[in-house]
C-alpha cells in the first residue's frame, strides 16, 4: 500500500513540476493522472499491482465529501440568514460564466471565420 501511494504521489509531483515548470494552464495532478495511465498503458502490470490498493481509495472516496457536509451543518444559522442571497448568487454566477463562455466561443468562431458558409 505504501508504495502505491508512493506512486501515486511521485506522478502527482510530477505533473506538478510539469504544470508550474511550463506555465501550463492545466492542473499538475491531471498531467499527472494522464502519464499514470500512459504509463499503464505500456505497462500492464503496474495497473494490476496497484489495483487493490486503488480500489480501496475510491471505495472510500465519499469520505472526502464529509467535511464539506459538516460545513454546510456547522453554518446553518449563516445559510437561514443569507440563504436566498446565496442561491441568488450562485445561479446568477453560473448564468454569467455560462453566458461569457457562449460570448468567447462566439467572438473566437467569428475571428476565424469558422461557420461561414
């Protein structure tokens, strides 16, 4: 188990590394993740070896959820006071990123001419 996370932590790293070293807009631990399975793909054994211990973390992955739940239940006073200014503001969040997103993809298919016919 130990070396599995050990694994796990050096290609972490490294995507980290890889990530910050070239100014990459994409997380280290994806770059990290994406050469992990990479690597299985040429190395088939290495995916078997590390597959209880991996198996295990997921089994157990909603138990990273908890401390976000226990958030949510420490502050209940804040959400029945703010509680629709909240939610207000993250709907009308999400309906602006949506928005700007729909914008960029609209002025970056105009710039280069793609859709006209």
């Amino acid at each position: 188990m130990i070396r599995v996370l050990a694994i796990l932590l050096v290609y972490q790293l490294a995507g980290e590394t890889v990530s910050r070293g070239l100014t990459l807009a994409v997380p280290g631990p994806v770059i990290g993740l994406a050469a992990l399975f990479v690597t299985f793909l040429v190395v088939p054994r290495l995916a078997d070896y590390m597959r209880e211990t991996v198996t295990g973390f997921l089994s157990h992955l909603s138990l990273l959820f908890v401390p976000a739940g226990v958030g949510v239940v420490a502050h209940l006073d804040a959400f029945a006071e703010y509680g629709v200014g909240l939610f207000v503001a993250l709907i009308g969040s999400t309906v602006l990123a949506i928005l700007a997103g729909v914008g960029a993809f609209l002025l970056v298919a105009k710039l280069t001419g793609v859709g006209d016919d």
